[in-house]
C-alpha cells in the first residue's frame, strides 16, 4: 500500500532521493553498511512518500525488519539467492517515478515475497536445515 500512495503522492524531490538511495544500492556490496544505508533510505523516503501517519508509523518495525534481514544474511559465506535485489528496486521506483500505483503495488508485492523467501532460505541455511 505504501508503495501505491508514494506513486500518487510522490514530489520530484522524493523521486530524486529514491533515485539517489537506488544508485548508492547499485554502487556498494549488499554485505557492506553502505548497502544497508541505502536500502534503509529508500524504504524511508518511501513511507514519508505517501503521506500516510498510519503507515509511516510502521516505520520503525520496517527499519528494524530490514537490519535483521542484511543482519541474518551477513551471517552466511554467501546469498545464493536468485533474487536481483537492485533491480527488484528499481522495479518498484520506475512504477513511483511514472505514477503508477497498481504498478508500484504489485512490484513491491513481489519485492516483500521476494525477500520474505530469502529470509526463511537464510534461516534454514543457518540451521542446517534443507
């Protein structure tokens, strides 16, 4: 839902800082805190996008949510994951930059699952569960 109201409430300097967060993604390792930064910055910018209290007072689980998903993959050799996760990105901000919400909507919906199955892949890993 976030992602619909930022692609209708959007300003251009919001598109401007999803832009920035989405290039620092594609500049640093995702096992680096840069990395993290960033995809804490767009998520962020995101939230305020849409202009909803409701939601932007999820932030703080969503922030946290995201530190304990790059915290769990930081414990592993490697992410095998087959997950493009800045291309998953940019995904989501082309549909906020051109204003489509059902776009954005189900690019992020897709984003959440996305990351959803690399965090129970990750646990499992860790377990030494199959």
């Amino acid at each position: 839902s976030a992602a619909a109201l930022a692609a209708m409430r959007r300003n251009e300097g919001e598109v401007s800082q999803l832009a920035d967060s989405l290039s620092r993604m594609a500049r640093m390792s995702p096992r680096s805190g840069g990395w993290l930064n960033a995809i804490i910055s767009f998520h962020q910018v995101l939230l305020s996008a849409g202009r909803n209290d409701a939601l932007a007072a999820l932030w703080p689980v969503i922030q946290t949510t995201l530190r304990w998903s790059v915290r769990l993959q930081l414990q592993l050799p490697e992410s095998p994951s087959g997950h493009a996760p800045v291309a998953d990105h940019a995904r989501v901000f082309e549909k906020i930059a051109s204003q489509s919400a059902d776009g954005a909507l189900a690019e992020m919906a897709l984003l959440i699952d996305a990351a959803l199955d690399d965090v129970l892949s990750d646990r499992r890993r860790l377990s030494g569960t199959p």
